[in-house]
C-alpha cells in the first residue's frame, strides 16, 4: 500500500494516492512499525507539498493535514534515530513551506535537510533537496543562484538514472533559462526529455510539458501553448467538472489573453485565484493577482487592477519579510517590483 501510494503519487493520481497512504498508515499504527509508518506520513504529505503536484495534478479531494503529518514523522524519526527519514522529512516540510510562502523557513529547513542528507550519503535526498532548493530559487526570483543549484541536481540526477528527477530538474532549469531570457537553452534543456510524441502519464512528464507551454509563450506561439495547457488539463487523472489545476490554470489563461479571449482568460484566472486560496497555494496567489492585474488594466478596469496589485504587492512584502538573507530580500523585491509594473 505505501508503495501503491508512491506509484499513484508519482503518475499524478493523488486521491488514490492519499487512499492508499490512509490504509497503510491505519495497518502500521496498529502493526506498531514506526519506521514504514514515518515513511507513509511523508508519502501523505508529499501530495500536497510536492512541486509537481502542485502544477500539473488534481488536487486530492480530501486533502491530508501535510504539516501534521511531517511533524510526527520527524518526532518518529528522532525517537528511532532514522537520520534518512529526518532528511526525507525536511525535504518535504521545506516543499510545503515554498508552496505556502514561507520562503525563510523553507530556506533554513532545506539547507538543514541537504547537510543531513550529505553526511548520511544519501544521493536521492541530496538530489531531492539540491532540486528543491533549485525550485525555491525560482519562487525568490533569483534565476541565477537556481542555475548552479539546477544544473547540480541534473547532473547527479542523470548518474543515479533517476527519471522522476531529471525531468524535475530539466523542467525547473528550462523556467530558469527563460527567467534568463535564453529560450534557445531553454527549448534544448527540454529536447533531451520530451519531444512531440512523449505522452502526458507521469508527474515529471506533465512538468516539462508545462515548461514547454511557457516557452512557447516565450516564442510568440500562444496556440501551441493553448493546446498544451488543454491537453494537460484533459490528460490530469482525476479530472472532472469542478476541478482545478491553479498553475494550468494561470497558463490557459495567459495564452487565451494574448489570443485575444480576454474574457475567458479573466475568467479562468478568477477560478485559479479561488483555488489557491482554498489549497494554500500563496505563492502562486500572489502570481494570479499580478496577471489579473495585467489583465485588467488592458481591459481598461484601473480601479479593478489596482485592488489586484495591492493584494499582490501585501503577499510579496509578507514572502519577503520572512527572508533573513537581506540580499536575497532585496532581489525578491526588486524583482517583484519589476514584475508588477
């Protein structure tokens, strides 16, 4: 059951997923083995923290309480003296703390898993967490402390055969390479893992598919986005009226704007801005209210784009207060000034 959850996980089916974590989580708490049963609480809280799964799959219907889980697998893992879990443990409460915005505790608490990791030899927790950090990079908008984390991660990723990061890490260094406004990079970064006939059936493999909807945006080629965007949404297991997506979302939107569906577009950015606020997902809120702040402006509601940009400039100033690093305070801040204008 706890390897069915990964399994499920991994393909991007999180509420079978969860069903199976709920199951096996039940059998080893009565079973009394703590080990597996650390292993299953951060199975279960992978699926809300997991970058991939945050972007390109259904949010579980019933979504676990991901803090509490990572705080009893972290007690367990200290009471049994497992360092592998502790590692595993910090790796995820770091993702989580990244999707929520806290991005100063997410820093301490990844660069805490990654010495743990490496004084263990653990080479999937030090490639989990270098590519973590990668990710966190981005959300702080620093492109180029990414690279050199991403372009690591890769490189350890494709020693150890490990499929499910390297197309992790290549999607997440193709954002940095179109942060860095190099889409020629970015387009070959993506060629090495998918080409027009890799089908949408693994998390890793709908994350690159994504980043190749943003570059085509990047290029001018907002029906190939479109048709991307689509079929990810239409390929998502789980899929159904009523579900959302909140990154796919957000990208759909973008490419029916600069097709001139603007209407449509405010309307799918409206339910992605629903959403992320009902899963937590604070810092890709702050990212829909700077496109719907865009969005209204061209359609000539000023008053209405003004309430978006406060309502994202509050988010980034909260993201950059919990940054003890005054440097990287300062870049997020400049960085997010820039987007916004």
């Amino acid at each position: 059951l706890d390897l069915s959850g990964l399994a499920s996980m991994l393909a991007g089916d999180l509420d079978t997923s969860v069903q199976h974590y709920n199951r096996a989580i039940a059998l080893f708490r009565e079973l009394d083995d703590r080990a597996r049963l650390a292993s299953s609480l951060m199975g279960r809280a992978s699926t809300v923290s997991s970058t991939l799964a945050r972007l390109v799959s259904v949010p579980a219907s019933s979504l676990p309480d991901a803090t509490s889980d990572i705080k009893e697998a972290l007690r367990i893992a200290g009471e049994i003296g497992s360092a592998p879990t502790e590692a595993w443990a910090h790796w995820s409460l770091g993702l989580l703390q990244t999707v929520q915005g806290h991005f100063g505790c997410a820093l301490q608490v990844l660069q805490s898993g990654l010495r743990i990791a490496s004084e263990i030899g653990h080479r999937e927790y030090v490639v989990g967490t270098q590519c973590a950090l990668g990710n966190l990079y981005i959300e702080l908008l620093a492109p180029e402390l990414a690279k050199g984390q991403l372009e690591e991660t890769l490189a350890l990723a494709i020693e150890l055969r490990s499929q499910i990061w390297i197309h992790q890490a290549t999607g997440a260094l193709a954002e940095v390479y179109l942060m860095l406004d190099d889409r020629k990079l970015a387009q070959t970064c993506q060629e090495t893992v998918i080409s027009p006939h890799t089908p949408m059936d693994t998390m890793g493999k709908r994350y690159c598919w994504a980043r190749r909807s943003e570059l085509a945006l990047a290029q001018d080629d907002p029906a190939l986005a479109l048709d991307i965007a689509d079929r990810l949404i239409a390929s998502a297991p789980g899929m159904s009226p009523g579900r959302v997506i909140t990154f796919l979302w957000m990208l759909k939107a973008e490419a029916l704007a600069v097709l001139q569906h603007r209407e449509d577009a405010l309307s799918l950015l409206h339910t992605a801005l629903e959403n992320a606020q009902a899963t937590g997902e604070r810092s890709l809120q702050w990212r829909v209210h700077a496109r719907l702040m865009r969005l209204y402006r061209v359609l000539g509601y000023q008053e209405a784009a003004e309430r978006q940009l406060s309502a994202a400039r509050a988010l980034m100033d909260e993201f950059a207060a919990s940054i003890p690093d005054q440097t990287l305070q300062y870049n997020l801040r400049q960085g997010a000034s820039s987007m916004l204008r």
